[in-house]
C-alpha cells in the first residue's frame, strides 16, 4: 500500500476579485503554507490585509497589515500564523502555519481592500493525524491478542491476518476512545485458539491519508504454554504466600489478644487490697447489666449469670446491691429515682453511708449513664449536684460509663461529662440475657474498666492521705 505523507502544502489562489472557496488538508505535525495573491498595482499604501480564522461561526482576526504594518503586534507571540510583511508590497499576503495542530482547523478568510473592490478568499483547512505504530501484546492464556495505537485522526481501521493471510477481523473487538488532544486511541482485542506456529498481524488504517501501519508476532503454542506455566506457578506460589502470612499474622493477633486479656485478668485477681466499686445511676440505664458484664468477662470459665437482677421486676429488681467479682473486689451500686429531681431526693442518705465506710474500703465512684437516654436543663443540673457531692467525699470527681453506646450518641455525651470533671468515660454495650455471646473486645472494654477503677481508688487514697493525718 502506498504511504501517503504531506510535509508542506502549498495551495496558490489568484484572488482577481470575488471570493472563492477551497477545501484544503493538512497533517498534524506538518506544516501548512497556504497562499493569497492579489493585484499589486490595484493595492494603495493605505488599504489594509487580514487574515480571520472562524471556528463554529466565532471567528478571529489572526493578521492585520495596513501599509505593509503588523496592526497586531501586542498578540504576535499568541496568534497561529505568520505573514511576510516585506512580500505584501509584490501582492503577496500568504498565511503560513508551522507544526499544525487539531485546533487549526477551521476556515480562513484572506481579505484585500483593492481600488476596484474588496476581494476575499475562502478556506477550509481539516487537520488530520498519522496514528502511532501499533503495539501487539499476548494475554497469558495464549488466547487473545491486543493491538493499540494512539493518536489518530479520524478514528482508524484495525485488521488482523494470520501467517497464511487469513482474515481474522471478525473474530476482534475494536474500541475507539476520543482523548484530551482530540485525537482517537484504538483498541483492537482477537480472541483466538492457537494450536499450531503462526504469525499474527495487526494492521492500523487511516484511510484519508491513504496511510497503514503494521506489526506482527510470531506464535509458538508450546513455548508459550511452559511461560504461561512459569507465570502462573509464579502467581500461585505469591499468593499463597499472601495468604499464609494473613493467616500468620491472624494467628499471632488471637494468641497476643489471649495472651492481654489473661494479663488484665491476672491482675484483678493480684489486687490484694478492699475494694468496692460503686455504680450510680438511675433505673434502666444499665447498672445491673453492667456489673453482669465485667463478673462475666473476668470469669471466663463461668457461663454467663443474671448475678445483679437485670430485667427483673420490683422489688427483685437490682439485687442484690453487692456482687463479689473477687476476694477482696466488690462492685455495689447506688440506684436513684426515676424522676427528675433523682439526686437531691437521695443525697443524705447516700452521702451519709458513703462517708462512713471510706475509712474501711477503697471506692472508687463511676455514674452510668445510657447513650439512649437525652440531657435535659434538670438532669444536667442533677449530675452536676452528684459529682460535686461524690468529689466532697472521695476528693474527685466519679468516672463515667456510657451504656448502650450502639443505640445512641455517645460521642456529643463523652464531650459533656469530660467537660463536668469526669476522669475517665467509658462507653460499653453490655452483655445482657438475651445477648451474652463472648467477644475478645468486649471483655478487654469491661477488664479496662474495671482495672481502671482499682488504679482510680489507689490513686484516691493517696490524694486522702494528707487530709487524714
């Protein structure tokens, strides 16, 4: 097939008044030299030449001479084109485009004011584009083949062949994609069973420019099946790999994540000194099932109990008020009112038991509270009153333990009780009667908790210490 290339075109139009129309073409990367003559002796000194290039109907002025002057100097280094201005004088207004791109197409209009008249000539300038040799690629499985190319315009043919000169386009797919440039990429895929040695061809067409482009791979069926092998042993062989150090490191996580809890749990039981916990907090927000919770996930070997009367109706509901988790550790609980005024009805008679039996226990004070359950002015108001009046009798403030913590927000409810004093604010779901399966995480959450208590009420009797000498 004939190659088809275009370095300079040159088109030379007689302009003797009227105007005319040509249709002229140019490739992309060439250069482009397209001539407007005109009557010298017709043209005076004072007369101007211009050059307009219209795109969609919004044209531009790109040259304008008056006497021989650049009228557009301010634009010179912007504007596509040039004109020689020592040519006008000999009737020679030529538009000449260096390295033409797609976004010179368009029409041209080259206009002459002459003593006997205007005259202007028409142009129609399409850009076309060699399209880059085709790259040809093997899929792993030795079934399809992929021929690409870039920057084409218009949109290219693809053909394939084989060694024989059989016709294997219709066995391929072809896609053109329109890049950023306004340029075509192809995309040309031959699905096609090799069974014997052969050549395979892929040709890319520009019909316009009269213009083909090929490249071709020799196939050999056994060769590239060992090299599919080798590839695909290769790739088991990483992936299993892959998976063996996930599961490693799944198995190193279960055995460290054992191996914390049984430390947190070891140093409950090491606590050696009277300790109780007290938890505050009114009904149905928890306090039972939470003292069920840290019991249930510190003994492991014991199936889950309902040891605080969770779920149960008065006067059984919440007892007992004490529940041994070891020896010397016991978690009791303050339980309000339901109204809204529950701390200030219940102050004296709490305050009054709590100042009595700090000089014989360690107790730590935690006020639960459920992430379902919304602040109002009043409750604010109440817990305010409550963590001062547990501060005057422990020297600080209680920590805070957030139930139900899926069901509500627990974040905005961390931000208020931190901002009230509270050291520490935990946040749980607890384990409850009907939902009492065993979770590594849940049980770290309530050891933490309780860990975190049996540090608090050390740390609180050494801030008492001085006030009692």
């Amino acid at each position: 097939m004939k190659l088809f290339s275009i370095g300079l075109i040159l088109l030379v139009i007689q302009c003797t008044g009227g105007s005319l129309v040509k249709k002229i073409t140019g490739v992309r990367g060439s250069d482009v030299w397209i001539e407007c003559m005109f009557d010298a002796a017709k043209m005076s000194q004072d007369k101007p030449v211009w050059w307009l290039h219209c795109e969609n109907s919004d044209c531009t002025k790109i040259q304008h001479f008056i006497g021989g002057v650049d009228q557009l100097q301010d634009r010179a280094a912007s504007r596509r084109g040039r004109v020689y201005p020592d040519k006008l004088r000999e009737g020679n207004a030529s538009l000449f485009i260096e390295n033409v791109q797609m976004s010179d197409e368009g029409h041209y209009e080259c206009s002459a004011i002459l003593t006997d008249g205007p005259c202007t000539t028409i142009y129609v300038l399409t850009v076309l584009a060699s399209s880059e040799p085709p790259q040809l690629t093997e899929a792993l499985d030795t079934r399809s083949f992929t021929c690409s190319s870039r920057n084409g315009f218009p949109p290219a043919l693809v053909t394939w062949t084989g060694g024989s000169g059989m016709n294997y386009t219709p066995d391929s797919v072809t896609q053109h994609t329109l890049n950023p440039e306004g340029l075509y990429d192809v995309v040309s895929k031959l699905t096609r069973n090799v069974t014997e040695e052969e050549t395979i061809c892929c040709t890319v067409w520009n019909q316009p420019l009269q213009e083909h482009k090929t490249n071709c791979m020799r196939v050999t069926p056994g060769q590239e099946t060992d090299d599919q092998h080798i590839i695909m042993m290769a790739t088991l062989i990483s992936v299993a790999l892959f998976i063996l150090a996930c599961v490693g490191f799944m198995i190193y996580r279960y055995f460290k994540g054992r191996q914390n809890l049984a430390t947190k749990r070891e140093r409950i039981s090491n606590c050696s000194n009277d300790t109780v916990i007290v938890l505050i907090g009114k009904p149905e927000h928890g306090v039972p099932s939470l003292i069920n919770s840290c019991v249930y996930a510190y003994k492991t070997d014991e199936p889950f109990k309902n040891r605080a009367g969770a779920m149960r109706h008065p006067p059984h509901y919440a007892k007992p008020e004490e529940v041994p988790l070891t020896e010397h550790i016991t978690i009791t609980r303050a339980l309000l009112q339901p109204e809204d005024r529950f701390w200030t009805s219940e102050r004296d008679s709490y305050l009054d038991n709590w100042r009595r039996e700090a000089q014989s226990h360690r107790r730590p004070f935690v006020f639960v509270h459920s992430c379902i359950d919304k602040l109002t002015a009043i409750t604010k108001d109440e817990i305010q009153k409550l963590f001062e009046d547990v501060k005057s009798v422990s020297g600080s403030y209680p920590f805070t333990a957030l139930t139900m913590k899926s069901f509500g927000n627990a974040d905005e409810l961390k931000c208020f009780f931190k901002d009230l004093g509270s050291k520490r604010v935990f946040s749980f779901d607890n384990y409850t009667i009907q939902e009492h399966k065993r979770r590594a995480k849940r049980d770290e959450e309530f050891l933490d908790f309780v860990n975190a208590c049996i540090d608090e009420a050390v740390d609180t009797e050494l801030e008492m210490v001085p006030l009692t000498r």
